[in-house]
C-alpha cells in the first residue's frame, strides 16, 4: 500500500486513532455493564444461551485493549503492545467458535432437538482452547503480527515462516465457520417455515414470537454482520481501491462488528436486559404509566 507522509500526518489520520480508541474504551464499559447484568441475576445464569452470550461479551471485552492501542499508537506514534494485538485476534478465533455455539444451542431449544446440555459446555471449552492455542503460537519465537507504522490492518511477519501457516489456516478456519453457522440457520429457518406455513399474522401473536425468538434474531443478525464482513475481509481486495482510507474503514468495519455490534443488538431485542443495563428506563416508563388520580394503565 503505498501511504505519503502527508497522508500519515494529516489531521483526518489522527482522528480516526482518537475515534478507535474511544470507541474501544466506550463499548469496553458497556460490555463491562451487560456482562454485570447477567452474571448477577440467576434468570440468565440459569440459561445456556445467556451463559454463551457472557463468554462471547468476554472474548470481546478482551480484544478492547488491542482495539485502544491501535487507535493511540496512530495518534502518538508508538508500537502497540503485541500482547494486546496477539490477544485481540486469538479472542477473534475463540468467539466465532461460541457463535457457532449458540446457534447450535438455537437449533436445539427451536427445533426441538435432543442432546446433553453438558455438549454446549463441552464446546465452549474448545472454543476457549482454540483461542489459547492461537494465542500461545502468536507469542512463540515462530510466530509475529505486526502493524506497519503508517497503517491501522494488522498484518503477518512473512520473516516469520510460521505465521503465514497460521494465517493461512485461521483464514480457512473462519471461513469454515461462517459456513458451518449459515448451514444451521437455513436448517432452521427451514424448520421454522414449515412449523408456521399455517400460520397467521395477528398482532399479539407476532409479539408472542418476537418475545420467543429474540436470542434467535440477534444471532441471526449478528452472523449476517459478521460473515459480510468475513467476506469483504478476504475477497475485497479485487473490488475496493487500495489506500489508506480503505484500510481504516475495514479496520473500523472490524471494530463495529467485534465491539459494537453485539451490545447495541442485545440491548434492542432484550428489554429486561435494556432496563438492567440502564435501570433509569424502567422507572421513567412506570412514571409514565401512572395516572393523575395515582392508578395503573394497563
């Protein structure tokens, strides 16, 4: 990629490292907030999905530090930590493993099917062990990322013979992934449609199934995210323009996916986990519930 000076050290340049670190710092203690939430309440802790969706939060929570640095070594000029940058992609590897997790975990609850809930613990295990094995790679005499000085993308050390295997490797394994989670929600969107093809559409009833299915839309949504920007992360080179702005809007598409993404949706199709968060909600739409002469609106 061929970056100028000029383009190094304008303002715009600058800006966009504030943006990400405060951004990162932001959704770090938002994340921080939901993950309070529903660890302290035994409604969640008592659910698998809830159970997952806290370990996805943490493996999120963990890329925040690379995020902050990335955005303050562009600003002032410094080599970020590569701990932080070797943790930020290892919890990248372990948290799509927990996606697909939970939408296994979606598959059994909506469609009815039979197996120990000990598997889901089973595999969020692995997921967790993949993301330590990449981790402990990452930092072994075999192994280096890096972040050019004049760049935000995080990139491979080619002196370093095994990163380009594990590149290669986490690449395919992503991919596969993406490709494992898209075969178990047509599955079960099949299953759905074929349970409703009767169906009638009446208000209290669509309200019923958004209730039920809420987990299962924020999944879904989430996973369109994220296989998108899978996709434009590893095909996109042929169709966008290389440059310096292209690398911060895909770094910045990264950061949205990984960071912002998961507590914006939770908070939209979640409104327990809404006023639990921000219990200053719940109590101004009771005030606005009560009437003159002191009774309920039902």
């Amino acid at each position: 990629m061929n970056t100028t000076m000029s383009d190094i050290n304008s303002v715009p340049f600058q800006i966009f490292g504030i943006i990400f670190s405060l951004t990162a710092l932001a959704f770090f203690l938002l994340h921080s907030r939901i993950l309070w939430v529903l660890c302290t309440q035994a409604a969640y802790r008592k659910q698998d999905c809830y159970r997952l969706l806290m370990q996805i939060s943490i493996t999120e929570m963990i890329m925040c530090p690379g995020y902050i640095l990335i955005g303050l070594s562009r600003l002032i000029g410094f080599y970020p930590w590569p701990v932080a940058i070797n943790a930020l992609v290892s919890a990248n590897r372990a948290e799509i493993f927990l996606s697909f997790v939970l939408a296994i975990n979606r598959l059994k609850v909506m469609a009815g099917f039979r197996y120990s809930d000990r598997l889901h613990m089973i595999l969020a295990a692995i997921g967790w062990l993949i993301g330590m094995v990449n981790f402990t790679l990452l930092v072994s005499p075999c192994c280096r990322l890096h972040i050019l000085p004049n760049h935000y993308k995080i990139s491979i050390d080619e002196a370093f013979p095994g990163t380009i295997l594990m590149a290669s490797i986490g690449s395919s394994y992503v991919l596969a992934m993406n490709g494992l989670i898209l075969c178990i929600y047509v599955v079960l969107f099949g299953y759905m449609i074929k349970l409703r093809v009767t169906f009638v559409l009446n208000k209290p009833s669509l309200f019923s199934m958004w209730k039920q299915n809420s987990i299962l839309i924020f999944a879904v949504i989430r996973f369109m995210c994220d296989s998108s920007y899978t996709c434009i992360y590893h095909f996109g080179a042929a169709f966008f323009p290389v440059s310096l702005l292209a690398e911060v809007v895909l770094m910045f598409s990264h950061q949205f996916d990984k960071l912002i993404l998961m507590p914006v949706l939770l908070l939209a199709v979640s409104k327990s986990i809404r006023h639990g968060v921000f219990p200053f909600l719940e109590s101004e739409q009771t005030t606005s519930q009560i009437t003159p002469t002191g009774g309920y609106v039902h």
